[in-house]
C-alpha cells in the first residue's frame, strides 16, 4: 500500500479508507513508488478520485451493488472518469462559474484539457481532462457547463434564483496550497492531507435549498439544469473501464438491474458506453408558504465504458482511445432525464 495514498484518504474518508478501496479500485501502477512525507500531483489526483467514488458509492445503490459483484468475483473497478455538471452564469454567487470553479482546482493535480464537446441538443459543452502523469491510468474528469442564455428570461431568472447563494468552499489557504501544488507538483503530506477534504467538499452541492417553483420552472427546459438545482457539483456518474461493454450491459439486464436500452458508440467505433438509469433520491425543496416540501428526483448513477486501442499518428504507436464523443455523452445524460 502507497504510504502517501492510504494518509491521504484516511484524512479525507476515515480510518481504512485507503485499504478498502484498493480492495474495489485498481490503483496506477506508478503508485508502487512512493516518497514517504511528501505528496505528489499523481498521488492527490488518485486519492481525489477514490474519495469521490466512495462517495458516489454511498448514493447510487446500484452502481454499490454492481461494484461488490465485481469486488466478489475477485476483480476491480477500473475508474476511467468521473463527470460532474456547472452552470456557466455571472450569479453564481461566491463561486467562479461554470467549469472555471474545477479548471483552478484539477490544473494543479496535473490535469490538462484533452477534448472538447458541444453538447448542442442540451445546450451545455462537455470538457474532457486528462493526468499528464499516467493519463490512462488515473481516472479523466468530464466536466459539462450550462449555458442558461440559450433558454427563456424565465428560465434564466431561476437558475439565478438558484445558483445565486453559491458559497466557496475553496479557502484561502486551499489556493495557497494549489498554487504550491501547481508550482512543485507535490505538496508536504501533511499539506496535502489538509488539502484533500476541502477538494473533496468542492464536488458537492453549494447553493441553498431550492424553490420548488423555480426547480419546476428548470424542469420544463432542462432536464440537467434541474438535475443540478437539487445535487449540485456532485459527480453525475462514475464509470468502470470493461473489457465488453455490451457482454457487461447483458449481464446486468439478465440481473434484473436498470441498464440503458442501447450501447452509445462513437462515431470512430472506438468508445462505447452504457449506464444504469440513475438512482432515485428525495430532496428538500422550499414551497411557496416558506415551508420545506419533499419530492423524489433523479440521483447519480453509474456508467460503463470500452476503450478501443488505435494508431497515433504522432507516436506510431497503439495507444488507448481515451476520447468522448458528443453523442455518446447526450445519450448518456439522458439517465439523469426522467421528471
């Protein structure tokens, strides 16, 4: 066990943590050599991702029941990129908008822009990034933005209404730390297990309870919009890199388990991605009267995904098709979708 990665996700999920979820996530092989008291960019990024499955884990009890199928037949998740949504709008409240407030946090943990999606038939753009370090091995993040411009006045004055009391939950000292982290690429572990829950904190929901009217108003334009006025900056979905996406999507139907209906495949023929529909969740809204009022909402979920190996014009070698496609990601978005 990596000394540095099992401090890092004690500090960020308890005693155990780290030793637990090697037991369910493969870990970068780069990982095997470690610098005891100091953290590198790949060791942060790591533990940042495991933190977060573990998080989605404890909200999507069909990806938790997927994943100790897995872990039983004596096997691991292997994470390939985690998503999370943004509302790209000046009333954000303490937060930079959009992708802005995860592009300060995920260039210092050594990630670097690998894709661009315009994401049109849901008006949002989907970003891909990609660890300089070991890029195939430490999981991607997909970050999509809204774009509420391209929606009704109406529609528009509720995602001020809800985004507005935005608060940061970024400290001073946790850019201080970034900028370091950017600066050396690794941090004392100490630093860094100070550092890890406040980033984890970042990928949550940080505005206020929302009006039901103004969460119905999202509703009737945007699916995803609504989606992120009840669970915010939380990972949408988390993903596991299979062999045969089609062979895992069959499995889990004669399960009995929610898949999607179809495989999305890239226009290269190269990705292909299935999910489960997401979990259903109850969250607290504010009624008109002031009072609280709950209503079951669409969760997050868990998706699968196959990589297909090409030729790299530029290296001459077989590389690992680590792209997304426009396509594929609407589709897929589409299992957060139902009212």
């Amino acid at each position: 066990m990596n000394g540095n990665l099992d401090a890092l996700l004690e500090a960020a999920c308890g005693p155990g943590a780290g030793r637990r979820l090697v037991q369910l996530m493969n870990v970068p092989p780069a990982m095997a050599r470690w610098e005891a008291g100091v953290a590198t960019r790949a060791e942060l990024a790591q533990a940042l991702n495991m933190a977060l499955f573990a998080g989605l884990l404890d909200r999507v009890p069909t990806g938790r029941a997927y994943t100790d199928d897995v872990v039983r037949d004596g096997a691991r998740v292997q994470f390939d990129h985690g998503a999370l949504r943004t509302v790209r709008w000046p009333h954000c409240g303490a937060l930079p908008p959009g992708e802005a407030a995860f592009t300060r946090i995920l260039r210092p943990l050594g990630y670097r822009l690998n894709g661009t999606y315009p994401l049109e038939r849901i008006k949002m753009t989907g970003r891909s990034y990609a660890h300089l370090d070991a890029p195939e091995h430490i999981a991607q993040f997909f970050v999509s933005e809204l774009h509420p411009e391209r929606f009704s006045p109406e529609f528009q004055q509720a995602v001020t209404e809800v985004v507005g009391s935005s608060s940061d939950p970024l400290t001073p000292q946790a850019v201080a730390w970034l900028a370091e982290l950017e600066r050396d690429a690794a941090l004392p572990i100490a630093d860094a297990c100070a550092l890890l829950p406040i980033l984890v904190r970042c990928f949550d929901r940080q505005h206020a309870t929302p009006r039901l009217a103004d969460y119905l108003t999202l509703l009737e334009e945007s699916a995803e919009m609504a989606w992120i006025a009840t669970e915010g900056n939380a990972f949408n979905h988390a993903t596991d890199r299979v062999a045969d996406v089609f062979a895992v999507a069959d499995a889990q139907r004669a399960l009995g388990r929610p898949i999607k209906e179809r495989v999305e495949v890239s226009k290269s023929g190269r990705v292909k991605q299935t999910a489960f529909q997401a979990d259903r969740v109850v969250r607290v809204f504010i009624d008109e009267q002031g009072g609280e009022v709950r209503r079951e909402v669409p969760g997050s979920f868990y998706e699968f995904i196959t990589r297909d190996m090409y030729a790299d014009d530029e290296s001459g070698r077989e590389a690992l098709d680590l792209g997304f496609d426009a396509g594929n990601a609407t589709g897929i978005f589409k299992m957060t979708a139902a009212a």
